[in-house]
C-alpha cells in the first residue's frame, strides 16, 4: 500500500486540505441533529477539484477508508455525522458558480455553493432558484441535492429534485459519471439524476450540478390568518388545495411556536388572543392574479373559522411575517435544546397531526412545537429539552418516536425533506418495507459494493 492514507491525502491536497487536529475535527464530527450518533473522523479533506476528489476516493478505497460527503452541516438527520476512522470530506471550498445561461434559464454550479448565494446571483438575470429551506443563508446545494432539500416554496416549485437537469458524481471506484442533460426534456436511460438526488452522500460525491431556473416572480402579497383552533386551520388548507388555489407559500405555527417566536422577537404574532394556530401564505402571481387568490385564500380562511385574516402587499410587512416564521427554531431556544422532526402527512391530517403532537407533549411531559410546510403536509414537530438531562434525552427521543408513529398512521411518510440519515434507519425499514430495502440494498451494493460512501447513514451497516 505505500505511503499512509494520510500522507497520500496530503499529497493530493497540500497541507492545508487535511485537517487531523482533534480540537478542529470536532467541529465536523456531526450536523445539527442532537440524536444521531457520531464518530471520530481520521481526517477532514477539504477538496477543491473534481480531479481532487477522485484522488481521494482512490485513496480511500485503497486503505479500506470510509468517506462521508459534507456540505454545511446543516442537515437534521445526521446523515453527515462522521464514523470512526473515516475521512470527513467537505465540499464548501468546491463553491464556484461556473455558468447562469438566461438563454436556456439553468445554471452550472460546484457543490460547495450557498443557496442564499446562487438565488443572488441567478436574481440579477431575473431569474429564480426556487428550493429554499430556511436554512438558506448557510446550507449549500451539494447538501441540497443529497437530502432532496425542500423548504419554504415547495407547494408551488416543488422540492430539489423538481429543480435539477443532471449531475457529474465521482463514484466508489473514483470514475466520473456524468447524469442528465442541459434539455428541458429527455429521456434517455434510467433517470440516474433522481437516484442520486436524495441518497445523502451513501452513492457517489456530487461534484457538480446543472440546475433547472425559472423566470424571477413577482414580488409577493402575504396573508397571515389566525385561528381559534388547529381543526379550523387545517380544515382551511384543505379547502384553499380543494379550490384550486396554488400560493407561493403557506406556512403554519401553532401556539407553542407562536408564543415562543413572540419572547424571541419581541413581537406580537396573536398568541395572546388565544390563538391555536397562524397560517401565513403568499402569492407571487402578481397585480391582479395575486390580489384575486389572496382574497380567495382569505375567504377560504374565514369560511373554516379564521378569527383573522390580514393581507398585505408591503414587501417589508410580509418580509416580518416570514421573519417570523423563519425564527421558530432559534426562538424555541429560549426554552432549550430542539430536536426536530419531519413528518409529512396528507394536507388533509394535518390537524389530526398537531392534535397528536399536543397529546404527546403533555405524555412525555416536554414543550412539543408544531411549524411546518401546511402547502405540502410537511410538517416539523419540534421537541424541546434540556440538554444536560439524560431523562429528558431519553423522553425526546421517545416523543421523536411517537410523532413519526402518528404521522405513518395518518397515512404519511417518516421525512419529507431531512432525510433518514442515522437518525431515521429502522423507520425507513418501516416505511418501505422488506421488498423495498432489498431495493434499496441492491442499488448501493451495485454502486457503492465496498460500502465506502457515508456507512451507517440511510441503512444500519449489516
Ligand atoms: C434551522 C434549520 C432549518 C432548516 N430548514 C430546512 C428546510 O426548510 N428544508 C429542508 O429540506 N431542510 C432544512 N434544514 C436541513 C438542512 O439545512 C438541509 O438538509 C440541507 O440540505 C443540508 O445542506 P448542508 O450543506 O448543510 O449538508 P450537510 O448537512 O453537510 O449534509 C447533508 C447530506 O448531504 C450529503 N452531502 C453533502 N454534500 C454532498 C455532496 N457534494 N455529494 C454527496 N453527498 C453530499 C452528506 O453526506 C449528508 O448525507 C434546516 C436545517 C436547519 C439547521
């Protein structure tokens, strides 16, 4: 074998590209999900080419080394989290935006590139990247892409995958395979683009993306609709998908997020009034289109009980309300550490969903806050806890549990948008099925036959 791995990573990458100093390595050991275990990496890799990465995947299969693909960290199922023994490798300094093509509205990026960055830079062509979870102003689009990142705009724009033409990947054997096409259509082969969006890093190294962009939309009009009961509000979503209605946007909080984002920002959101539940919406349509489905929507509302229903076309005001809705994470903070769930339930359940959460939270005796994506069902119960209690550890991950039992029993799925990661596994069994897992396994078997790529993340290792 030669040199030590680590003595070949530095050669492929120059001192600075590999990191080993424990206090540094640390920082990479895991993502933002308190439950999922972590290791200790050997190294951190940080490449800054297509050909770099190759070499190091080379490297690593040579030695046996595991790899785990890291974009921002960001992610909530601690699908980056590192094993022991493996080489962290994190694609932050691969962050070139390589091409934005008006003519054919796409764009050409490395993995490494911030969301919040891209929308930026496509914006000043008038164009618009839609996927937007709200961690957008950190996370990056290789993370993006291997969780099938969702997010704010998804019950208009779809999720990631909806967004991307094709992919250059290196695989286990450090070759170059290339997905997809610069078309608006095509068909040719297997759709090998969506196998690897979503595989969170367990079946190649995404070292590039050619991404779908859309016309920039219209600045938005925002309705914030505050109800008596979580019933009436879900019982409002389902009427505005009935009618045909398609919002840019359509958010709930329940009280718990409420009255913790109104301590946080100092503001009043209506928790005060008894409210159970705010439904905050938009639509990008413009001028009158916009105006004409706001006022639907806010019919829809009153009709199922909104005790409120306020619109407003000042960008700063519905920038507010959003603010708002972005900061329930952070705001829940004030009363400890979070852990979140991610459920998605048809919109129809939505309601039957937040009822069980309620009913968890006084079981287990801990805050459960329920926020989450009401256009689509996805919805984020959020558990908080405190951090220096093992009994309350113990009690989060319990309640963590009953939440995805609820939302399989209403007819949902264990993840939306964060994925199974190391945090989900013996759900995605659940979910999926025998026949489904021997899928799954087959698929990483035949890609990834030495099971380098990301072990322990998706499946537990056999
Ligand atoms: C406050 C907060 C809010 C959030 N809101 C949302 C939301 O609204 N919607 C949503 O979907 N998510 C949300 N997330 C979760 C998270 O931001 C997303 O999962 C995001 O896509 C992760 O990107 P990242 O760059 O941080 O990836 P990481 O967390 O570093 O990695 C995520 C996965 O991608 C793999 N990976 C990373 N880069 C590559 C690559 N180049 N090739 C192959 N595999 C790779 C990793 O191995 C891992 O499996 C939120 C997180 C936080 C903390």
């Amino acid at each position: 074998m030669g040199a030590s791995l680590l003595d070949q990573l530095r050669t492929i990458l120059g001192a600075d590209g590999v990191v080993t100093d424990p206090d540094v390595t640390a920082g990479y050991r895991r993502d933002m999900m308190p439950l999922a275990p972590h290791g200790e990496p050997l190294a951190v890799v940080l490449p800054r080419t297509t050909e770099q990465v190759q070499e190091i995947v080379r490297a690593c299969a040579r030695h046996g080394t595991p790899i785990v693909p890291r974009g921002a960290g960001s992610g909530l199922s601690g699908a980056a989290n590192a094993v022991d023994g493996c080489v962290v490798m994190v694609l932050t300094r691969m962050n070139a935006i390589l091409e934005i093509d008006p003519d054919n509205r796409l764009a050409v990026v490395e993995p490494g590139v911030v969301n919040l960055d891209l929308r930026d830079a496509v914006a000043k062509h008038c164009l618009f990247y839609p996927p937007d979870p709200s961690s957008y102003d950190w996370c990056t689009i290789g993370g993006n892409l291997a969780t099938n990142a969702g997010g704010l705009c998804c019950v208009k724009y779809g999720v990631t995958t909806d967004s991307v033409l094709g992919l250059e990947v290196v695989l286990a054997d450090g070759e170059l395979l290339r997905t997809g096409r610069r078309t608006v259509k095509g068909v040719a082969g297997y759709d090998l683009t969506r196998l690897f969006v979503g595989s969170e890093g367990t079946l190649g190294v995404i070292t590039r993306a050619t991404l779908a962009l859309r016309p920039l939309p219209q600045a938005p009009g925002t309705l914030v609709a505050a109800f008596g009961s979580t019933a009436a509000a879900g019982a409002a979503v389902s009427r505005v998908i009935r009618e045909g209605i398609v919002p840019s946007l359509m958010e709930i909080m329940d009280a718990v997020s409420i009255a913790a984002v109104e301590t946080h920002l100092k503001t009043e959101l209506g928790a005060g009034r008894g409210c159970a539940a705010l439904l905050i919406c938009q639509s990008d349509a413009g001028g009158e289109a916009a105006r004409r489905e706001l006022a639907a929507i806010g019919q829809a509302c009153r009709d199922c009980g909104a005790e409120l229903a306020y619109t407003t076309y000042d960008l700063a005001e519905g920038q507010m309300f959003l603010t708002a809705r972005r900061a329930v994470l952070p705001a829940l903070e004030v009363y400890g550490a979070w852990m979140t769930d991610d459920v998605c339930v048809p919109r129809t359940r939505i309601a039957e969903l937040i009822e069980g959460c309620a009913r968890v939270s006084e079981e287990v005796g801990l805050r459960v806050a329920v926020v989450g994506h009401a256009g689509d069902g996805n919805m984020h119960p959020t558990i908080v806890y405190d951090p220096t209690s093992p009994d309350d550890l113990v009690l989060a991950r319990r309640a963590f549990d009953q939440i995805l039992e609820i939302g399989l029993g209403l007819g949902g799925t264990v993840t939306g948008e964060h994925g199974i990661g190391k945090v989900r596994r013996e759900w995605l069994v659940r979910e999926i099925g025998p026949i489904g897992l021997r899928t799954h396994r087959a698929l990483k078997a035949a890609l990834d036959p030495a099971g380098l790529f990301n072990p322990g993340s998706m499946f537990a290792l056999q």
